[in-house]
C-alpha cells in the first residue's frame, strides 16, 4: 500500500495575510515565495510539485513549512543572524553625545572625529557612528570659544 499523502493547513487568518502579500508589489520578493510555497501546500499540491513549480528544492518546502508549522505567520521571516555584539557601552555613547554638545576641546574650535576619538578611546569609525545615529553634525554646532564670548 502506498504511503498517505500528508496535507499541510494554513489558518485562514494566515491564508488572508498571504494572500495580500502575494498581490504587494512593495513585498519583499522572499516573502512572496514563502507566501506562494504556503498557499500552493495548502490548496492540497504535493511538496514535489510545488518545489517543481517554484523550481527550488523539497528541502526548501519542507523548512518553510517546518517553519510555519512551528512559528505560524512569523516564522516565515527571516531568523536574525548572528554578529557581532555590541561593543560600545550606553555609558560611552552618551559620554561622546555629551562631549560633543557640552564642551569645546581644548586643541581646537569643534569637535573632529579624530579628535573626539582619541579624547573618548575609541576608534574614529565608532565617533562616526555614534553622530550618524543621533543626528550630530559638529561642524555645525556653534561652540567656538571666540563666538561664545560674544565678541
């Protein structure tokens, strides 16, 4: 006798959502295979044809479904990867937040990522991003010396 076919269900809250994102030009064009995987196991395909139709593998099938079965809708998604963990303490980001709109360095008129990085011990790159994220430009702040006297 040959082995029962397995179907694969997708709730109809999910089935909705899926369906909205296979129509969104603006969807990610992962999420639309995902989606489309999803919906062809659900309309009863086997994990066979639908690799064949979306000419990928039985492997990929099976983890997305794997996935979904597991995580619902949000297991779709991509899982985050690993990286590199932060090295930069809050209490090292504000103290160069606060450095740089507080006080004018002595060796100039502004703050310049060099300058900044060899006052704060960090590297120029991580000045760099840390007024890239606040939105700190230093040239344009105001804090020279002769300016501040009011002459």
């Amino acid at each position: 006798m040959a082995p029962k076919k397995k179907t694969y269900r997708v709730s109809t809250e999910d089935k909705v959502t899926l369906e909205q994102w296979l129509g969104l030009h603006s969807q990610p064009r992962k999420m639309v295979f995902r989606s489309e995987l999803l919906l062809r196991c659900d309309a009863g395909q086997s994990v066979e044809s639908v690799a064949r139709e979306l000419e990928t593998s039985t492997n990929t099938v099976y983890k997305w479904l794997k996935r979904y079965q597991k995580s619902g809708i949000h297991g779709i998604n991509d899982l985050p990867r690993p990286g590199q963990p932060r090295k930069l303490s809050s209490k090292k980001i504000k103290e160069v937040l606060t450095l740089t709109q507080g006080k004018v360095p002595s060796e100039a008129t502004r703050w310049s990522l060099r300058l900044m990085a060899k006052h704060a011990g960090i590297t120029v790159w991580q000045v760099q991003q840390i007024w890239l994220e606040a939105g700190i430009k230093p040239n344009l702040l105001n804090r020279s010396p002769l300016l501040s006297a009011g002459t």
